[in-house]
C-alpha cells in the first residue's frame, strides 16, 4: 500500500536536474546558428536584431512550461494525444492513487496518451505525463500507479525543465538540417541531369551538393551528440525516480511493471557498447534489482510508533 508522503510534493531542483543542462549547452552552437539562417533568411519581414530575435526564441521557451500551451502545442508537438474514455478511467483510477500519496491535486498534471506497441510513459514539460497505449492495455492498475509515481518524480525534481528546453532548441536545427538535405537532394539531380556533358559545371555541382550535405550532418551530429550526453544522464534520473517510487511505497507496482517490460522483450541490456551509448535508460533489470534492494532495506527498517 502507498504510504503517505513524508517528502515535499512540491517542486525542487535536485542534483540530476542540474546535471541534465550539460546536453542543452551542447545544443547551444548549433541552435544559434540555426537561429541565425532563420533570422537572415526572414529579415525583409521584420526589423528585430539578431539578438533580439533569438531571444524571443528563447522566451518563447517559458511559455511551454504553461499547462495550456503543453495541451495545444507541446502535447502535439511529442505525437501524444487525449486519452479515450477507457484509458482515462484507467488512468485516472491510477493517477487519484498517487496523487492522494504525494499530497498534491488530481489536477496538477495532464495525463496524455502516444499510440506505442511499447510498455513506455515519460513526463515533459511542467505538467504532463504521458503513457503508451500498450502500457495502458497491459499494466494492471497497480502497476499503473508505479509507473506514474516514478514520472511525477520527474516533475517533481524538475528533471523536465532542460529536456523541454532542450526539445524546443531542437526544433530550428532539425527543421535546418531538413531544408539542407532536401537541397542536397536538389543539386545532386542538377547536376546529375543539366551538367553531363561539361566538367566544370559538373565539378562545381558536386561541391555544392558536397557543402550542403556536410553543413548538414554537421547539424545533425550535434543534435546527436546533445542526445548521447542526455542518455548518460537520465540513466542516473531514472535511478533518482525508481527510489522516489519505492519510498512514497509504490516499489513493488513499479518493480512488477519492469518485469512485464521484460517479459514483452524489451528493458535488456544493450549487447554492444554502441548501444549502451545510445540506450536512453538503464537495463530494466538492473533497476527491479535495485528497486527490490531498496524494498528489502526498507521493510528491514525498525517502523516508528505513532
């Protein structure tokens, strides 16, 4: 049974939330470059400097913190979507559960839903959660209240704060490294089809076609590289979040949703060191072992007379 909260339900900003701004500084260079393209190539329609007109980009940034944008924008933006009828009763049967545990409202958060075969939920933003259509049907009620538990720690130790940041910083280096392949695309066939029979033109075609794809990949290798530091650190966020389950008395649901998330297939650790690098979370057994550790030392403990 869940125990009542003995730690803030109230929002803090602890040591992993810190550490999980190192993948937003590596998005830095790329993104004011990005910024840059798009505020020459729109500089006809306004007069803003480029400071200005990147800060704006980053003020921006703050509103999606707000419940009602993360419900029209940012929900969408993450290819989630309201709940059925259903799965909002099942959720919500889950969702009262652990929110009477933290001590907060029912309505602090939004419950949302990504069409996935995969047993999978994670928050973003300030206020959503969201669970995979496949962990809806397969989690039992219990093990929904652990899965929830464990990604309100999430919120609750603001470990959303840099991923959002970090998804919205995103957006123009994506949308620019797009348009570059799309034009690398253009000037290959150019140059394939209107320069066969000159040299020179043929020549200055496949350097074009050569810049534009290097420029880029350039583009999409910091991205990567941003997303590799993050991996690194939301292994130690999950960790964080498994333990918050197991002391608000939610261990044992969570533990037992692990294990149907091996029984699926899936949560195994990566064979090679290339997939450990881009794996985004520990191996699911790793954390029930940990998980069922912290259970033992709990129940080991002498419990204090009321």
């Amino acid at each position: 049974m869940p125990r009542v909260s003995q730690s803030p339900s109230t929002r803090t900003i602890d040591k992993v939330a810190i550490t999980a701004i190192i993948p937003v500084v590596a998005l830095l260079p790329a993104w004011a470059i990005a910024v840059g393209v798009f505020w020459w190539a729109t500089s006809l329609f306004h007069q803003f400097s480029y400071l200005m007109f990147a800060g704006i980009w980053l003020i921006f940034v703050v509103v999606l913190f707000w419940k009602p944008t993360q419900l029209l924008f940012l929900r969408q933006l993450l290819g989630a979507r309201k709940p059925t009828r259903q799965e909002r009763d099942d959720l919500q049967r889950a969702w009262l559960v652990v929110a009477q545990a933290h001590h907060i409202s029912p309505r602090k958060f939004v419950l949302a839903v990504i069409d996935s075969d995969d047993l999978n939920a994670f928050a973003s933003g300030g206020h959503l959660v969201i669970v995979s259509s496949f962990a809806i049907t397969e989690l039992t009620h219990d093990e929904l209240t652990g899965v929830i538990a464990h990604e309100v720690r999430h919120h609750i130790g603001s470990h959303t704060i840099a991923l959002t940041i970090g998804q919205w910083l995103s957006i123009p280096i994506i949308v620019l490294a797009q348009i570059g392949f799309f034009f690398q695309n253009v000037a290959q066939a150019a140059t394939e089809s209107m320069t066969p029979h000159s040299s020179l033109l043929n020549l200055l075609g496949r350097i074009s076609t050569g810049l534009i794809t290097i420029i880029s990949w350039l583009f999409i290798a910091d991205l990567r590289l941003a997303q590799l530091v993050g991996n690194y650190v939301g292994k130690g966020a999950e960790f964080v979040a498994d333990a918050h389950a197991v002391n608000m008395g939610f261990g044992r649901q969570l533990s037992s949703a692990l294990r149907k998330v091996i029984e699926q297939g899936g949560g195994e650790r990566p064979s090679n060191w290339r997939d450990r690098i881009v794996s985004s979370h520990p191996p699911a057994r790793t954390r029930i072992a940990r998980i069922d550790a912290l259970i033992r030392q709990q129940t080991s403990r002498p419990h204090r007379q009321v």
